[in-house]
C-alpha cells in the first residue's frame, strides 16, 4: 500500500493524526496533567518544562517515532488500527473544541 501515491498519502494523514493526538495527550489534555506536572518537578532542566510545555517542540520528536514505528510496522493490524484510533481521536477533540 505504501508504494502507491494514495498508498502514501493515508499513510501521511494517518501518521500526522496520531501525532496530532499524542502531543496534545501530553502537552494539554486534562488527563496527563498530573504526570506532566510530577515530571516537571522531578526534572527541573530546560529540557524537559520545554517538551512538556511546547507543542511544537514535542511533536517534531513524535513525528519522528510515530512515522518509524509505522513503516516498520505498517503490517500488522493492530499499527494500522492505533493509526485510525488515534487520528479519529485528534478528529473528535479537534472539532469538539472548535464547536464548543
């Protein structure tokens, strides 16, 4: 599927999706506010209060991971469904903040 140029842009979306989805879970969502916050008082450094806190910052390392573990990995199912889980998600959170 990924030699097709279709093939390659739902890959695309796919993987800006789900890395959509995963820096807002770690940069703003309500539900990892207590382990951002533990984390940015364990580790004081520059470093680490900057990918907790820059969604700029964090995604361009997740794009990274996400973009390689879905090319390594884009044959088997359960990659190919997190990809849809986690791009729907983005989706959903995306629109809802918009209409509300």
């Amino acid at each position: 599927m990924l030699n097709t140029p279709s093939g390659l842009l739902v890959f695309t979306l796919l993987v800006a999706g789900a890395v959509y989805r995963l820096t807002v879970l770690a940069v703003r969502d309500a539900i990892t506010g207590r382990f951002r916050a533990a984390v940015q008082r364990r580790y004081t450094g520059v470093l680490v209060n900057t990918f907790t806190r820059c969604v700029w910052c964090l995604s361009v390392w997740l794009a990274f991971g996400v973009a390689a573990g879905a090319y390594y990995g884009w044959r088997y199912v359960w990659v190919r469904l997190s990809l849809v889980a986690l791009t729907a998600a983005g989706l959903t959170g995306y629109f809802a903040e918009k209409e509300g």
